[in-house]
C-alpha cells in the first residue's frame, strides 16, 4: 500500500495552508470577537477553486476526490477550525446542487455558488429533530406557483448570513420518504432568522434559527425530485463526517506544534520543560494518536472514492476517532501550557471550544457508533 500522497496532493495541501495562514490565522481572534466572518474572504477562497471543491468540472468546479478535500479542510483548520467548517459546509450544498438540481436552477445559481458571490448554508436540524433528521416537521405545501414554506431550523451556520439556504423539508408524509430539498434564496418573503446563538465554540460563524412563515418559493426552486430529499441529505454526510474529521485533524496538529515550540522556551526546575521525561511521554501519545487519526481518515476517504461498500461505515468510525483523538490532543496542549493555555493569546483554548462541537454536529458521535455497529450485526 502507498500512503504517500502525490505530487499534486502536496501541491492542494501547500496552497490551501499558505492561504491559511496569510488570510485567515492572522484574524482568527479577531473574527471570533466580531462573532462573524468577513464576506470578502469567500471570493478570495473560491479564486482557488475552494468554492467547488468536488462540483463536476464540466460544471464549473475543480472535480476534486474527498481525499484532496480532507487535505484542503486540514491545512485550513490548522489557520481556523471555524472558517474551514463553514467552507465545508458551502461545498456541501454545492455538490448537492451540483448533483440533484435540475439544468435551468444550476443556470442560474451555479456560477455565483462557484464564484462564492453566494454563500450556502445547510438546513436540516430542528429544534424537535437532531439526531432523529427525518422526523423533521418544517412543511412544503404545493401552491400554484411552487411551494410555501412553514416551520423553522435550528443551528443553522450562517442563519441570517448566508445568500441561500438549501433545505430540507416534508412535502408528504411523515417519515424519510416524505422529505423534499428547496433552495431558499436570502431575501425571500416569509423567511426570517431568530437571534444570534451565544456559542462555547465557533463564534466566528454566525449561528441562528432559521425561519419560514408562509414563505413562498417557485417550483423551480426544488432541487431534484419530489421525496428523495433525505437521501439527497445523507450522501452528503459521508462526506461532510470527512471534512470535520480533517478540521479537527489540522487544528490539532496546530495545537501540538505550539505546545512543542512553548515546551522549547518554557523553563522550570533549571531546564526546558521539553526535557522531562514524563512530558516528553505526553508528546510521544498525542504525536502517535494523530499520526493514527490521519491514517484512519485518508483511508475512509479513499473507500468513499472508489465506491467501497463500506465506505460509510469507514466514514463513521473515521468521524467518530479522529474527532474524538482532536479533542483529546487540544485538551492535553492546554494542559502543558499551564496557565498561559488557558489565556486566549496563546490560541489553544480557543481550539478547545471550537472542536468540542465536532463531536456532535454532522451525526453525533453516538449515531457513529450506531452506524458502525448496524454494519458489524448485517454482515457478522
């Protein structure tokens, strides 16, 4: 087996970190205190093609594999968790427009998608439905016109922000096979957003409810067929579960790499903390646990390129490790910072908060669980 990544891979990776780091991990704080991102920032990221990461490049986008797009979401969480999560998020709704839209609502919208003149947020929780996704209830009913929308969506990233909004939501009865996708443009009648959420991680993305009271959209506006919108969902969750695996592998690389040069500089007892063996131990367990989650993720993202029949199992047991591995990883570079890890100028308790919520968001790490679990009892 070949773990080495090519020659084009190294170059995705190079560039997407050095944007990174001139363009986003200079203002990470100042963002997060502002609790929004600056909307100029996206049009730079899509001038690399980030904007359409896996669109088809006969539509536009750059074609990438899920395996070149970990590399993309890791280099930039290693400048910002936060801005890397939502870009995922826009990529997201991209490729599921991309893939289920019908040719004259891609006419229409595609380009300003790719260009990230408009920005996607994805809406499918609810405040009675997280976990449980197709018990949603926000309701599509036909109209002459095309459908009007009544019910609201909870712990959108980039509520009241974003430029459109692809959502899920029931046209027919109750369960999976009654849930429809629409695309909701921003300025709509009869949508709104409740208040900003205040948030432990993440605050640079704004975060809120988003809501429709009789907002009326054209029959134009329903991405693919009436009833498969939860599947439309859940293909993209393999993919999405990828992606936050990677935003918590490049933050926690960070996290290590400052924890290494503090331990260098850092004194006590005579020494440089760094020479302590039983510290030196702590290093060794965090670089080992990394070195394994980096593993575990490119290999799922190489069954769900090739179509692998296990690909979502391998998927979810990669969400659940790698995720879980980032926050222990962070939580231990806190620790050996001693007091100053827990002041905000050293950046290590601000990847504390924002990769706890990888744990829950894009499946939690208990339906991980479940999915890995139901694989094991079918195939035993």
């Amino acid at each position: 087996m070949d773990f080495a990544l090519s020659e084009e891979q190294t170059a995705i990776f190079d560039m997407a970190y050095a944007f990174g780091q001139e363009h986003i991990a200079p203002h990470a704080q100042a963002w997060e205190k502002a609790e929004t991102i600056p909307k100029e920032l996206w049009p730079k990221i899509a001038e690399l093609g980030f904007g359409g990461l896996y669109v088809s490049e006969d539509a536009g986008g750059s074609g990438l594999s899920r395996l070149d797009a970990t590399l993309v979401f890791e280099a930039l969480s290693m400048a910002c968790p936060s801005v890397a999560a939502f870009l995922s998020i826009h990529n997201m709704c991209a490729k599921m427009l991309d893939s289920f839209a019908a040719d004259e609502l891609k006419a229409r919208i595609m380009d300003d998608v790719l260009s990230m003149k408009t920005v996607l947020s994805y809406c499918l929780t609810e405040p009675g439905s997280g976990s449980d996704a197709a018990a949603l209830k926000t309701r599509a009913e036909r109209t002459n016109e095309g459908y009007s929308l009544n019910g609201t969506k909870a712990f959108i990233s980039g509520g009241g922000y974003s430029d459109a909004y692809v959502c899920m939501v029931r046209t027919g009865d109750a369960g999976a096979g009654g849930v429809s996708t629409v695309y909701v443009e921003n300025g709509t009648e009869g949508l709104s957003f409740g208040g900003l959420e205040d948030k432990m991680g993440w605050r640079s993305q704004p975060t809120a409810q988003v809501q429709f009271d009789n907002c009326n959209i054209p029959a134009g506006n329903l991405v693919g067929d009436e009833g498969h919108g939860f599947k439309y969902a859940m293909k993209g969750l393999d993919g999405g579960r990828l992606n936050i695996a990677a935003c918590s592998l490049g933050a926690a690389q960070t996290a290590l790499t400052k924890t290494l040069d503090y331990m260098g500089e850092r004194k006590a007892f005579g020494q440089s903390i760094d020479q302590f063996q039983g510290l030196q131990f702590r290093l060794a367990d965090m670089e080992i646990e990394l070195s394994a989650a980096r593993v575990m993720l490119r290999q799922a993202a190489w069954k769900l390129d090739t179509g692998a029949a296990d690909a979502t199992k391998h998927c979810a047991m990669a969400k659940k490790f790698v995720t879980e591995a980032g926050s222990r990883v962070v939580d231990q570079c806190l620790q050996l910072h001693g007091g100053y890890g827990y002041l905000a100028d050293y950046g290590i308790e601000k990847l504390v908060r924002d990769l706890r919520v990888h744990q829950i968001l894009e499946g939690t790490n208990e339906i991980m669980r479940v999915i890995v679990a139901r694989d094991m009892l079918k195939n035993r």
